[in-house]
C-alpha cells in the first residue's frame, strides 16, 4: 500500500521550538502523537515513553524541557533528544522514543499513514 498523507496542522501552528499533541483515527486505528519543531526541523512520535508506555505531557502540548531543548517526559522526567528520539537521561536510557514519517508540504504538515 501507498502511504498517504493525513493533514496534522499548518508549520506556522507551530512554534519554534515548540511542540503539539493529536490524537487521530487512522486505517490501521487511535493513533496518540506529537510534533516537534526546533531550527526549522520537525520531527513527530507516538505519544508513549518507552519505559512505562504512559503518555510523555500531563499538561496538553508540553513535551519540551523548560530550555526547549529537549523532549521530556512528565512521569518520571526522562530526557529525549529531538532529532532521533533517543533517551538521554532517566530510566529508559538508550531506548527510542517511536518515530513517525511527516510531508511538509506548501506549508502544511501531514503524517504519512497506510492507505
């Protein structure tokens, strides 16, 4: 199957760095996600950390450490980097956050899923 791209949001909705939860339906079911931009980069990931598999933000939107630089996790404060998704700091050092394929086209930003 062909990978088709599923509108997120328009690049501007976005600050930089900044970062956006979704939820959303997708053929293959509930998809939880967020994206990240930062120096004109962004990135998306399944919203789960991979040492419990909760949820990364407790408050809407808020995935970046407080100097922006970093994804954090709100349950036990694991560091992640922005640009792969690898674990930094804390209890699931090593480990990868879950990547997801992204088309930004004519501004707008879209999640490529199977369809």
């Amino acid at each position: 199957m062909n990978d088709a791209p599923l509108p997120l949001c328009a690049l501007t909705d976005l600050d930089d760095p900044g970062s956006r939860g979704f939820s959303l339906e997708t053929p293959a079911g509930a998809l939880e996600l967020f994206l990240v931009r930062r120096e004109g980069g962004i990135y998306a990931y399944r919203n789960n950390c991979p040492h419990t598999g909760a949820p990364l933000d407790w408050t809407p939107d808020r995935f970046l450490s407080q100097e922006g630089e970093l994804i954090q996790c709100a349950m036990h404060g694991a560091l992640f980097r922005i640009e792969s998704g690898e674990c930094l700091h804390g209890p699931c050092r090593g480990a990868f956050l879950q990547s997801l394929p992204l088309v930004v086209r004519d501004g707008q930003v879209a999640l490529l899923v199977d369809g």
